[in-house]
C-alpha cells in the first residue's frame, strides 16, 4: 500500500513508503472496539477533582439547635443535617472515585490498527525520510509542514523525542510531536494528519505486524 512520501526539506520523494496492511489495511466492521479505547484514554487521563463535605466532616452543629419540644418547630439534632444550609452533602463525591477502564494489550492494539487504517483511507496519513532538528527551530518544522500542504491538526510520529524536537514543535499550534511508542487511538484520531517518519513506521510494524488473532 504505497503512500506519499517527503524528503526532509519538504519536497516529494521519488520512491514512496509501503504501509504494512496488517496495520493500515484492517477492516474495522464494528467500531465499538475504537469507542472503548478512546473513551479508555479519556477516562484513565481523569482525577477525582471533585470533592463534598459529608455530615460528619461539617464544622459546628454540635449542640442541638432548639430543644426537643415545646417550640411548634419540627426536631432536629444538629445543623449539620444534609437537608440544612451549610450542612453535609448525602452521597457526594468523596474524592476516592476511580475512573480508570481496563483494555488489555491485544485489544489496544486491534483498536490502534483500526485508528490507523481508517486514516489510511482517508489520506490522512503522510511519510517523511527523516524529522530532523538539528538546532530545534520552529521556523524550519513550519516551512516542512507548509511544503508538504498537510492539513492540521497534525500529528508528528517520531522514534524517539528528544528536547530538540519538543522544542520544534512544543509552540506551534495545532502541531503534536509524539514518540512511536506511546501512539494511542485518541491522537491518531483526533489529527487529521499524521506524519510518520520511516524510522517510527518500521517500529510501529514491529509493533503492531503480528497480528493478534
């Protein structure tokens, strides 16, 4: 399956990249595979932020407001009451809730096959010799991305990131430098291109070549 390949300046290379169909060639029949990995993302990436008092956790309110009878009121024991202004919250969140949804690895990397076939066949997906960052400029990373005429957002797949490339492309907007081995079904996604240097493709065939049956 060959697909467009650029030199590191920008320009078009002569002999294009071959993508692996075991990767980008997969027939994703039911997407709810796809679903469950990126609602996964989103939820382990989640902290219990939110926090309520409970009623015993409320300051004051320990002296009985107005005596048992005699006042025409209804009873009451404390202030702290849920049902009170400025009492305890019932069945609040705690702060303890764990978010977290389990996939094991053969089905995060079926679902990252699926992601990747999918911009495949959108021509969303593009090959450069080599992403080099010499001095980690943002100018050059703008003059490539522009020669190439790729659409954002855009995603940068490299086999190994370094500060130089961080710094290349921490500033630009719309523009995600990511290591080959952290590529997940959200980024792939959510980028309508992706940027795959030759050296992170053969590392994501070794990866993901196999297919798991």
């Amino acid at each position: 399956m060959p697909v467009a390949t650029f030199t590191k300046s920008g320009a078009k290379a002569t002999t294009p990249a071959k993508l692996d169909k075991k990767i980008f060639g997969v027939d994703a029949k039911n997407h709810q595979l796809l679903k469950d990995a990126y609602l996964a993302y989103l939820a382990n990436g989640r902290s219990a932020m939110a926090k309520t008092k409970r009623r015993g956790e409320v300051q004051g309110g320990g002296q009985k407001p107005w005596r048992q009878k005699g006042t025409g009121r209804a009873r009451f024991g404390s202030s702290r009451n849920p049902i009170w202004r400025g009492g305890g919250v019932a069945l609040g969140p705690t702060g303890e809730q764990n978010y977290v949804r389990v996939l094991n690895v053969k089905a995060k990397r079926q679902a990252l096959r699926q992601a990747l076939s999918l911009a495949a066949k959108e021509d969303r997906i593009k090959v450069i010799e080599t992403f080099a960052c010499p001095e980690g400029k943002v100018k050059p990373t703008i003059n490539l991305l522009d020669k190439m005429g790729v659409k954002k957002p855009v995603l940068i797949v490299v086999p190994q990131k370094d500060d130089l490339v961080e710094r290349a492309t921490n500033n630009l907007p719309l523009v995600k430098a990511m290591q080959v081995n952290y590529l997940n079904v959200f980024d792939a996604m959510n980028a309508e291109t992706i940027v795959l240097s030759r050296e992170a493709l053969e590392v994501l065939s070794k990866q993901l070549g196999d297919k798991d049956e």
